[in-house]
C-alpha cells in the first residue's frame, strides 16, 4: 500500500532530495550524479500506455536540445526495469526511435510518493509530473499533468531555456516568451523592493540603459 501523505514534498528553491534509484542504465545517485548539469525528473503513469509512448517518443526526439542546454532526462514510472526495457524495445522496433535516456524503476512508489508524483485520483499510479532541476541540485520548476493529457514538450523545453536565461541575465521572462505581445524577447526587471531601487530604475529609464512603462513594469534586451 502506497502511503501518499506523510512527508513534506520537495519545492520550487528547495535542494533536492538525495535518493539513489534503480535504472535502465544502472544505479544512480539524485541529485549528485547530474551536477553541473540540468536535469529534467518526469514521472509517467505506466509503461505500454499509448499517451506515455507518444511522450516517450517526444522526450527523445527534443533530446538532443536539451542535451544543448547541458539538460539530461530521467524517466520514472511504478514498473521494474525489465517492462521498461521490453516497453522502449517495442518502441524502437515499431516507431523507430531508440529511446537513450534513463528510466527509474520505482516498483514499491517509494521514489514517487517522496515526490508527490502519485495523487489522489490514482493511487497505484504516478501522474504526468516533471521536476527541473538546477546544476545545483536545486529544484527550479515542478508541474502536474492528469493522465490523460500528454505533456507539450516545447513548453517543458522553454521552462528550461527561460529559467536558464533568467540566471545568465538577472531577469525574468513574460508570458508567451520569447514571443511576448507587449515586449516580444526581451527580459522584465522584477520589480524594485525599496525606494532606492525604485529611483535606481528612474535614473537608467532615463539614461536610456533600460525601458519602463512604469518604474515597476521595466525590460532590457537580453540579446537573443
Ligand atoms: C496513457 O499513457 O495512454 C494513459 C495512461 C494512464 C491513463 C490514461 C492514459
């Protein structure tokens, strides 16, 4: 019997736990195995389910982006190794596409259920979950899908490229970014938390280093 309700689960900013799991590629150590690089954590529901193969399929197809962005993939499910083995086998020999990422077998939840991957609708089973994990084992962003809705991976894609753009230029992304109605690619200052910061960004509005539309609602370019 899984036990969903004991632990606090994991965050967005907390580090994340250290687990050592069981994959198709062997033991592995969370978080420390990924250091220095990204790491996107998703759960599936179970293994032979068509909306997983298709996800499965996607995952695999963005890999090599993600692989651009320093970006690993690790799948999870409540299934041993071998269904997971015979499942991405049957996938390669009728989709053609070799599936070369890790997957954790979790057969008893326990990896799942620390991080509230099993929810109430369906207790034997992981919903569509995602963690991104930072080079520094911290994690950045978590969604939740329902079982029958395969995930968009562009959007889980373009999480990862603007939480990473969001280090690199201290800034943070609109809605719809990089194609945002109001200010297209360009990055928001958040807004200021005191007068100072608030005069601060008057004086650069007004030297031309930054635009504002107000003192609270500013944006650079961030050259891409
Ligand atoms: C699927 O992946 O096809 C699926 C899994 C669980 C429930 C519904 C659909």
């Amino acid at each position: 019997m899984i036990d969903n309700h004991i632990e606090k689960k994991p965050s967005i900013g907390d580090a994340f736990p250290k687990i050592t799991v069981e994959t198709t590629y062997g033991k592995k150590t969370l978080p420390d195995d990924y250091r220095g690089k990204w790491l996107i954590l998703f759960s599936h529901p179970g293994d032979f389910t068509p909306v997983c193969t298709t996800e499965f399929v996607a995952f695999e197809q963005l890999y090599p982006k993600f692989r651009e962005r320093q970006t690993e993939l690790l799948g999870l499910s409540i299934d041993q190794v071998q269904p997971h083995m015979k499942w991405t086998e049957w996938i390669e020999q009728h989709l053609h596409i070799p599936i070369t990422f890790p997957i954790i077998a979790d057969p008893l939840g326990t990896v799942a259920n620390k991080l509230g991957m099993i929810h109430s609708a369906q207790h034997t089973k992981t919903v569509r979950g995602v963690y991104i994990i930072d080079d520094k084992g911290i994690i950045r962003a978590i969604f939740f899908y329902p079982a029958e809705v395969g995930r968009n991976l562009h959007e889980i894609y373009r999480t990862l490229y603007a939480l990473q753009t969001a280090d690199q230029y201290h800034v943070a992304l609109p809605a719809d970014w990089p194609h945002n109605s109001i200010i297209g690619n360009k990055g928001m200052i958040p807004p200021p938390s005191d007068v100072q910061e608030k005069n601060k960004r008057i004086q650069q509005a007004e030297a031309g280093e930054i635009n504002c539309f107000d003192w609270w609602f500013c944006y650079k370019d961030i050259g891409n």
